[in-house]
C-alpha cells in the first residue's frame, strides 16, 4: 500500500493545511480508500468516516438512498458515483464527499461494464466525476488502481481550489 500511502499522506495534509474533512462512499474498492487514509497517523483530523457501497442493501442501509432515487441509473456510472459523493458528504458534514463504484474482476459487471470499469466522483467546494477503464481483470490490482485514481483525484482538487 506504499503507493496509496503516500497519496492519503499528500490528500492528509492537504485536508489538515485547510481545516477541511472528509467522508468516502465506495464500492469495488472494497475499503482500500478509508484504509489508505486511516493509515495516516492523524487521519482524525480529516477523515469523517466512510462505508463500502458494494450493495443495493448497503446503499439503502448504511446511506439511506432509496430504491427510486437511483431508478433508471446504472450503479457502475458517472450519474450514480456523483449521487454517492453527495450524499455521503452531506450525511457526514463533510467538505469533501468521495465515491466509487464499479467492477474490480475478474469478470465484468451486470451492465456490460468489462472488468477494470470504475466512476469515482468528488463532491465539495467543486465536483468532478472521472471513469477509469484499466483493461485489466486482476481483480486486486484493479482495486488498488481504483483506490489510487481516487485519492489523486481528491488530491488534485485539494491542490487547485484556493484555501
């Protein structure tokens, strides 16, 4: 996890430097977001809390978005990625919400997406939304990648949004 490590120490400061806190909602992540962050001593200072998004139960359980908010939207795409960031943001009090869902491997996903297909969507002073393709059905390589475009993303924006 050096890689993701140094990226949650870089996304840490950042968030540390402006006062700022975050929450993550993810998928086929499976928890590597919150775990590159947690792993930062200090990480309270600016991780709020997150939650793995793997199901439609979990969805509904643990960020009570319902059924028919999310009707006619793919999981694994840009418009429902975005909808997990702002809702894990606004749950938590956060000044950043991240999410992302997609397909890790080795197979693709119930919608066409192949193996390797993920949307990572930030919420916050600015929203951005990206879909990462890795042509890879290594399923732990991909979560790690996943995970990886996630935290550079945030941390990207942590850079560029003035304080």
């Amino acid at each position: 996890m050096s890689d993701l490590g140094e990226l949650a120490a870089q996304v840490g400061e950042a968030l540390k430097a402006r006062g700022q806190k975050v929450a993550v909602a993810e998928s086929s992540s499976g928890g590597l977001i919150s775990a590159a962050l947690l792993a930062v001593p200090g990480a309270s200072a600016y991780y709020l809390g997150g939650a793995v998004v793997y199901t439609g139960k979990a969805r509904m359980s643990l960020l009570e978005i319902p059924r028919e908010a999310v009707a006619g939207m793919r999981s694994a795409s840009e418009p429902y990625a975005l909808l997990l960031a702002r809702t894990v943001r606004e749950r938590f009090g956060a000044d950043w919400g991240l999410s992302e869902t997609g397909a890790a491997g080795p197979t693709g996903n119930g919608y066409g997406d192949p193996a390797g297909h993920t949307c990572i969507a930030l919420s916050g002073p600015v929203e951005l939304v990206t879909t990462l393709r890795t042509g890879s059905d290594d399923r732990q390589a991909n979560m790690e990648a996943f995970a990886a475009a996630a935290l550079d993303l945030l941390r990207r924006a942590t850079e560029t949004e003035p304080l």
